[in-house]
C-alpha cells in the first residue's frame, strides 16, 4: 500500500529503488556505513552467523569483501583481509595473535614503521621484541626460544633488498609451533608467493605494487581461515577495515598487476645494471644482480626480481642528498610500487630516527638512495640518473 510522503521524507527516500534487475560489469562501491534487514528474523539469523547479508561496514562490506577475494587468490590462499593501512594490518595482526610476555623475533632489517610498532608501542603491553641479524635468520632453527609466539621477517628487506631463505624460516617456526610471519610487499605475489613456501601468514601493504597508483592506502593480511578469523575479530574492534571507496581503487589496480609488475621487473633490471657498471655508485643492492649476495637465493623463491633498486654513494651523505635534489624525471618522495619513478634517503624516511646501531644492524648508510622504478621509458630513468650522478 503506497502512503503519502511530505517533502522532507521524499528528499531522503525517492532514490529508492528495485536493485534485483541491475547487475553491473564492474562490482559497485558500497558507500554504506549500515545495512537494511526486511525484519526481526533477518537480524536474528545475521546474529547466529545463517545469513549473507550485511550490518554494518566496520563488520563487512560488499565492496571489501570482493577485493579480499581477489588478494586471496592472488596469494593462493583461503581467505584476505584488507586494512586501512600497511601498519594496520601489521598492528592488528600483532595484537590479534600476542598477549602480555609473547615474544617476537624480528629481522632487524625491516620497515621502520614496523620497528616503531614493536619498539616503542607493543612493549607498552608486555610484548617483547628480540631483533635479529640477516646472518642470525639463516640459521632460525637457534632463534626460536621458549615465549617466542611470531617470527616477523621481509625477504626482499626494506630498503637493502637482502634476501631471507623463506621456506626455511618457515619449517623452523612450523616446527616449533611458532607463526612465520613475513612482509612481502617489495616483491609483489607476481613475484613470491611466500605461502607456497610455509609461511603461515603473508603481510602486504597494498599501497605499494597491489594498487600501483600511489592514490591508495591499504594493507592485506592473507593465510588460512582458522589464522585470520581471530585477526578479523580484533579488525572489528579496532577498526582497522578499509573503506570501501579505496578498496574499490585497489581492486581495479589489482586487475593489471601482472602486466605492470612484468615491466616494473624489466625496468628495475636495465637501472640496476646501469648504476652497477658505473664508478661513482660504490654499491648496487638489486637481487637480479650476479654480484647480490643472495641471487641465487632469489633466484629460487622468486619468480621476478622485483621494481626496487638500492644503491649507495660511498655512504656519503652529501653526496647522496646532490644526486636526489638533482633529479628531473625521478620525483623525491616516501613511498613505491606505483607507476611513476619515486626516490628516498632512507635515513630521512623508512629508517629515519634509528641510532648508528640500529642503521648498521640494518645495513643501513647515510649515503644510500632507494629507487622504486616505475614504468617510464627505462632509457629516460637511467638518463636522469647520469644527470644526477655528474654533480653529486
């Protein structure tokens, strides 16, 4: 039975309409912060977990929802969760498997946000971070002791593109029911899929390669069912879920990923070995380099040596800080994975704040420079970087 409706009601209620017959190419961004139920049963099955629909999208979206099915399959697991951020999903992975008196062992090469996370926030509530070597992590079976609960490593690691044994962290910590936990962002799953090589969970920030446009930010835990369900839980509590209008964003990334990170390989390689045949550059961090320590390593667990190149003038800051003011083509900002060319000091960004300790530990200098190679002419990136390379 229709009802009449004054002015004010119909503003808010006559877009209303049958959605059954409207089946769209592209899955809609369900801009929604709560979800209609047609009655009290509705409600009630929701809440006994029988039904499919939505409440409210803290707990769950459409839009979200669709994108974790597509990171899943990308990582060749059973279930994805997206964040609102990188460290969210790390923060919200943490806190959702350690309590008071855990242990962490971390590779001390690793993110300086992630280090931040474990060193100043977590160990307010009783977690305890023991940070270890590249060298100390190719013989993790020692490290393992007996409150250790999470092995948080990268392979690529941020920003010296070392390379850790994946698979055999990862039976090390299975063997002693500990989690192997590991940030795969520099590589992409188009190429390393750490899971295949026994991780339990695999950790991304999906601003990076996934979305590849640099106007995203998000995060993605994947790994099984049974790891993620009490990750899920405390995303719900915290809040940590993305939005649906980035999530949107990334999914639509997602689907060129294997061309874009094919060319992002190319590219990065040609730079590499453009820096590394060149004098004035007295270190080249690249994995598809001969002269990588761990190539042959990379070589095995991954499929593409990745966009990412770091190299090193001397360890000279000044030196360093000439070559990035002086770049025309690559732009000087935090951040990689996307399509344009970006470059950072580390010791200004990623790594900033760490003591000389800390910098050493991580093979870090003041002289470095890490590229994310983007998707440009490759010859116009290595031209730039002469340019740069005659003044520094």
């Amino acid at each position: 039975m229709s009802i009449s409706r004054r002015a004010a009601t119909e503003l808010i209620h006559a877009a209303e309409m049958d959605l059954s017959e409207v089946v769209p190419l592209t899955p809609p961004i369900y801009e929604t912060s709560t979800f209609v139920f047609e009655n009290a049963k509705q409600v009630v099955a929701f809440n006994a977990g029988r039904s499919a629909k939505y409440l409210y999208s803290r707990y769950g979206n459409p839009t979200v929802v669709g994108v974790e099915r597509q990171l899943a399959a990308l990582d060749g697991a059973e279930k994805a969760l997206l964040f609102s951020s990188g460290m969210a999903a790390t923060a919200t992975t943490l806190v959702a498997h350690l309590k008071a008196g855990d242990e962490v062992v971390c590779a001390s090469a690793i993110y300086g946000g992630t280090l931040h996370l474990l060193n100043d926030l977590l160990v307010r509530f009783g977690i305890v971070t023991r940070f270890a070597s590249l060298d100390e992590l190719a013989g993790p079976e020692g490290l393992i002791g007996e409150r250790t609960r999470v092995v948080w490593f990268e392979s690529p690691t941020n920003p010296t593109l070392r390379c850790v044994d994946v698979g055999r962290v990862a039976a090390a910590c299975r063997a002693r029911g500990v989690l192997a936990i590991v940030d795969n962002t520099f590589a992409s799953p188009m190429n390393q899929r750490p899971l295949s090589l026994g991780v339990h969970l695999t950790m991304q920030s999906a601003t990076k390669y996934l979305n590849g446009h640099s106007d995203v930010t998000g995060g993605t835990i994947a790994g099984s069912s049974a790891l993620l369900e009490p990750i899920e839980t405390a995303r719900r509590l915290l809040g940590t879920v993305i939005d649906p209008h980035p999530a949107y964003a990334l999914g639509r990334g997602l689907k060129t990923l294997p061309i874009r990170i094919a060319r992002h390989n190319a590219n990065a390689q040609a730079v590499a070995e453009f820096l590394a045949a060149d004098r004035r550059v007295s270190q080249v961090y690249y994995p598809g380099l001969r002269s990588h320590p761990e190539h042959a390593l990379a070589a095995a667990q991954m499929s593409g040596f990745g966009g990412m190149v770091c190299f090193d003038l001397g360890g000279d800051y000044s030196r360093a800080e000439r070559l990035y003011d002086r770049l025309q083509i690559i732009k000087r900002a935090a951040s990689l994975g996307g399509v344009e060319s970006l470059i950072s000091m580390p010791v200004l960004t990623s790594q900033w704040g760490h003591s000389d300790e800390q910098l050493r530990e991580a093979g870090v200098t003041h002289g470095m420079l890490r590229l994310s190679v983007g998707l440009e002419d490759p010859q116009d990136l290595v031209e730039d970087l002469d340019r740069a390379l005659q003044e520094a």
